[in-house]
C-alpha cells in the first residue's frame, strides 16, 4: 500500500498549561533523540524518515521485524529513536554513533550490536486506509494503544492525562530531559510548529570557571564570541564546553574587558581541549551557566551564561566528573 509522506509536528517551546486547564492536555516524558516518521505499508517492510524527510532506516537494522508487527495493517507513526544508558535513561551522545549510518549498513549492524536503539512511538496519523490528522489527539493516543505496538526495540509508554505540575516534578526527580504537552482536542499539524504541544526542558544550573575565550564574528567582533569553561575535579580543571550565549551586547563588552586583564599564554585546562583559535586567561572568574544535560564525559550540552559569580572562589567551581575522558 502507498502510504502519504507526512512531515512530523513539532511543539513550541513553553510552560505548563494555566491550572485550570490542565485535565485539557495530556503529558509525555520529552526524549532526547532522533524523530522518525514510521511508515509500515503492511507488507511486512519498514520505512524510517527523519525530521528532515530523510530515509534512515538502513541506520537502524534492529528495527526491521516493526515492519510485521501488525500483519497487513498499513500505518503511519510518529515516533522518537533513543540510545539509552546503564539507567535506562535517553543518551544524545550514544545515539550519535548510530545516527549518519544510513549509507553504511555494515558499520549500522556492527554499531546495533553495541548500541541497540529503542523506538518511542506517541502518536499514529494514518491507519488502515483512512488518515488521522484531523482527528483529536485523544482519539489518535487511543487508535495508537489499540495497535499494542511492544517488542524488544519498541514500545507505546502512556500519556498522563491531567496532572501537569505532577509530571514535570517526576521528570526531573528521575533526570529526565523534560514534558511535552499536548492539548486533547489538538489536530496533526505536519511540519508546523504548534501551539497545541508545548515541550518544556528541564533546565540546571551550575557554577563554572572561565579558562580561556574565542573570537566573535560579524556583529560581535572585537567581543569574545564565547567563554570556554571548566569545572575542578581531581585536583585539576576540567575543560566541560563553550559557552556562547546569555549576555547583552553590553555585558560582553564588560566581559571582554575581564578577559584581557587576565589573558595568559598558559592553558590552564588538564587537559588542554582541542579548540582552534583559543585564547586562554588566568582561571580566576567564576560564572553561573544554565544548561540541559552533560554527556558522559562531562560535557555541558547547551549551555548559556547566566551570570558572574564575584561571591564565589575559582576552588568551588567543582563538579562530579569522569575520572577521566571517555
């Protein structure tokens, strides 16, 4: 059967519903992974699209036996693959390996083998002949569970209906990226950015200490376009990212002036990261970012400045790090 392309719907970036409209909307744990687009003619084949309309699915050989699960029941499924770690949470970083193979099926089975990937599904928007999309995500969850869609690789984790503020605690309670919401009465929107699902990161924070510093470009030259910073753990500073957005164009230029007085030929990482065109400054400022997760070797993964931290000494810019780097 010829299925429709269907480009997936994404959520607004928000905070949790008004109270008073919470039994509204419905609550999914948001994953940190690669959307796919599932098309299951009912021939027993599979096809996997990317957000971005490409074919992925030679990268992930594991979830071929999907495209028999349901006999002759031709669908098409909104989903997310993760790579998860030792705590059964989502890993960016593992699934990296397993994402640009498509082209590659041997080193694809050979990563499977490593890294198997579990497919998240939350949403159906064709099924039997008849397409979804403007049918009410309430009614789409419940098409979706009748599918009975579990395998080894795949799965349909519940919606919490109501209970927002509940939900979000748990996600980060458990460390888990964030909540998306999703309004009961909302149509499928392809490739629009709705309103109607408001995705929510969990964000922390943690103190830092600048060593180092690149160039700005365009509308930022002669400021520093980002702060490298690290984090002491083992006696030594720990390079953990780059830092390049939170200031106003004022605040970089009193930033910029920090960073000359304490310029140094000397990295003072262990260490030294690989970072082309660097400057390096004497580890004496101290700085709050906001960032979402690390990986596993300690990395800040989309970090932003909040502040400098004058109150505190470069010493209590600590953090519990991989003894070494992965």
């Amino acid at each position: 059967m010829t299925l429709p392309l269907i480009p997936p719907m994404l959520a607004t970036p928000g905070t949790l519903p008004p109270a008073a409209q919470d039994a509204r909307w419905a609550y999914e744990t948001k994953q940190d992974g690669q959307r796919a687009v599932v098309y299951l003619p009912g021939d027993g084949s599979l096809l996997l699209r990317a957000r971005s309309g490409e074919d992925i699915t030679a990268a992930y050989p594991e979830l071929r036996p999907l495209g028999g699960a349901l006999g002759g029941t031709a669908v098409v499924l909104d989903g997310e693959i993760l790579a998860l770690d030792e705590h059964g949470r989502a890993s960016f970083q593992l699934l990296q390996s397993r994402m640009g193979l498509a082209h590659a099926p041997g080193r694809a089975a050979r990563r499977a083998a490593q890294v198997p990937v579990h497919l998240v599904l939350f949403d159906v928007m064709h099924v039997r002949g008849r397409e979804l999309l403007r049918r009410p995500y309430a009614e789409r969850r419940e098409r979706l569970e009748a599918l009975g869609l579990e395998g080894p690789y795949w799965s349909t984790p519940a919606a919490l209906v109501g209970h927002g503020r509940e939900a979000l605690r748990a996600t980060v309670e458990h460390g888990l990226e964030g909540l998306v919401c999703k309004r009961l009465d909302s149509v499928y929107e392809p490739g629009v950015r709705s309103r109607a699902w408001i995705k929510i990161r969990n964000m922390r924070s943690e103190d830092v200490i600048v060593g180092g510093w690149l160039p700005g470009r365009g509308r930022l030259t002669g400021l520093p376009g980002a702060v490298l910073v690290g984090q002491r753990a083992a006696g030594r500073l720990r390079y953990v990212g780059g830092v390049g957005t939170g200031w106003s164009v004022a605040e970089r230029a009193e930033l910029a002036a920090l960073l000359r007085a304490a310029a140094t030929d000397v990295c003072p990482f262990d260490p030294v990261p690989a970072v082309p065109g660097a400057h390096w400054v004497v580890p004496r400022l101290v700085g709050e970012v906001r960032y979402s997760t690390r990986t596993r070797e300690g990395m800040l993964r989309q970090p932003s400045w909040l502040r400098l931290r004058p109150d505190l000494a470069p010493e209590e810019a600590a953090a519990d790090l991989p003894d070494e780097p992965v």
